[in-house]
C-alpha cells in the first residue's frame, strides 16, 4: 500500500461529489460523464449547451492547474495501440449499453441508493479486477 | 448565463479527479490490482464523494424542482436486467484493461497525449456502434408483422 494517498483521496472524492450535487441541484441533471458525452454524439438532440459546458470546465480544469503550477503529466497508457483501441470500443460501446460508467452508476447512482446502479457498479469493478489479474498476473503484462 | 452553472460543475468535477489522482490510469489500475501492491486510494475516492452525494441527492428530492431549470432529469429505470449487467461487464473489462474510464479520458485530452485522443476516439466510436445498433434493432421491430399488428 506504498501509493496509498487517502487526504487527496478524500479531498478529491468530496469535491466530485459535491459537484454531482450542484450539478443536480442547478440543472435537475445527472452528472453521469458517459451519458454526458453519449448525448453530444447524438445529432438529432437538442440539449448540447449544458453538455458541451459541463464537459468543456472538465478539460478546463487541468489546464487551469497548469497555470497554477499544478501541470498535470500526460497518463501512463499501455505501448500497444491495439490495447488502447479495443479498450476504448468496450468503454464507450459498454457504457452506453450499461447505461452508465464509474460516476454515474458509482457516484450518482449509488449516491441516489438506487439498486441498479449499485449492480452496475458490483460488475463493472469485478470485470476490471479480473481484466487487471490476466493482464497484471497471468500474461504478466 | 445559465450555462455558466454546468461549467462550473464540470470545473469541480475535473478538479476532483485531478486532487484525487484518479485522471492517473496507474492509480485506478493499483485499485484494481487486487492480488499486486494494493492501492485503496479510489475506495476513500467513492467513499468521500458518497458522503456527498447521499445527503446532497436527499436535499435534491425535497425541492420541487432544480434552481436553473424545469425539471428533475432523475432515471426512470429501477430494474436490473441483462443489458445493464453485459454492458458493465464490458465496460469493467474496458477498464480494466487501460485503466481509463470516461472521466478521466476526457479530462486527459487536455494533455494532447496521442493515446488518450486515439482512447477517447474509440471511445467515441464505440457509443456511435451502440447508438447504431439501437437504431437497426427499432427498425427491424417496427418492420416486423407482429410490431406492426401491435401498432394497429
């Protein structure tokens, strides 16, 4: 448990919580970054504003914090594009299936008690552990 | 100025991945790796933004309706059934394998790192294939003689 960070942890984890609140709050929607992003490749929608926004003071974040001196490194991603491609495909293709990802199953859906997210968010988290013990453990990625 | 609202969430909500270091696939991929050097960082993650959203969301439901707009956008649905559970099992392997999730992929792209643009395009690619797929299913239904004789 060397990486084990729980203040940020925990100081990241309210502020994500709280704006799933004022989002909800504000604009009676839910801050689920799949369904968020899902709506905008849908032409015929008209509601692209608040969606655009939301997602434009996400990517805004970073760079803001760049600003500050906070500069955040690009992520560690595998070497095989291959990878990166079919790992994409599923997120996004699951996702929508799903009806969901980690924040609006896991934070909002949970947050909301509601039974099909916390099924949801109990399979998506056993998927992924299994997916990381192949890749970690027995390919030895 | 309305708009101002959801970009101020989205701020937030970039600010907490970026605090907690969940935008790191290295960080999610340590939760995840159960049988390595366990890291329970994303558990407080979850844990903490819960200890919001719970009560915050019970606020929410007293109040007739949202201060910027109409309505309450709440899901309808209640019901497990298989499409949630294939597409979270397909999702949670996605995951697993890159340590990205939509979040984190998005906010990544203001890095400019070539893999997250190719990740978020697939991503992209793979919501347009559902969306698609949906589309045929509706088709074919609406073309077939027992829809139709429901339809009158």
């Amino acid at each position: 448990m060397a990486n084990f960070t729980p203040l940020s942890a925990a100081i990241g984890g309210a502020l994500i919580g709280l704006s799933a609140v004022l989002l909800m709050l504000l604009t009676g929607r839910i801050a689920g970054i799949s369904g968020i992003f899902g709506g905008l490749l849908n032409w015929r929608g008209e509601d692209k504003g608040w969606r655009i926004a939301f997602i434009a003071g996400f990517i805004l974040a970073p760079i803001i914090a760049g600003w500050i001196g906070h500069g955040m490194p690009p992520p560690k991603l595998p070497a095989n594009w291959v990878i990166i491609v079919s790992a994409g495909l599923l997120v996004g293709f699951g996702t929508r299936l799903g009806g969901g990802c980690t924040s609006g199953h896991g934070i909002c859906g949970i947050g909301r008690l509601s039974v099909r997210s916390i099924a949801a968010t109990i399979v998506f988290m056993t998927t992924a552990v299994i997916t990381v013990a192949i890749t970690h453990h027995v390919l030895g990625g | 100025m309305w708009i101002i609202a959801p970009l101020f969430c989205g701020l937030i909500f970039g600010a907490g991945l970026l605090v907690s270091g969940m935008v790191q696939p290295t960080k999610v991929l340590g939760f995840l790796d159960i049988f390595g050097a366990w890291d329970p960082t994303l558990a407080v993650v979850m844990a903490a933004a819960l200890a919001v959203s719970v009560p915050g969301f019970m606020l929410a439901n007293q109040r007739p309706r949202p201060w910027l707009a109409k309505q309450y956008f709440w899901p309808s649905k209640s019901e497990v059934d298989l499409p949630l559970v294939t597409g979270a099992a397909l999702f949670g392997i996605g995951w697993g394998l890159v340590g990205l999730c939509p979040g984190p992929a998005l906010e990544s792209l203001a890095t400019l790192s070539p893999g997250v643009i190719v990740f978020a395009a697939a991503m992209a690619a793979g919501m347009a294939v559902y969306d698609l797929w949906q589309k045929s299913r509706l088709t074919v239904q609406r073309g077939s003689p027992l829809a139709g004789a429901s339809d009158g």
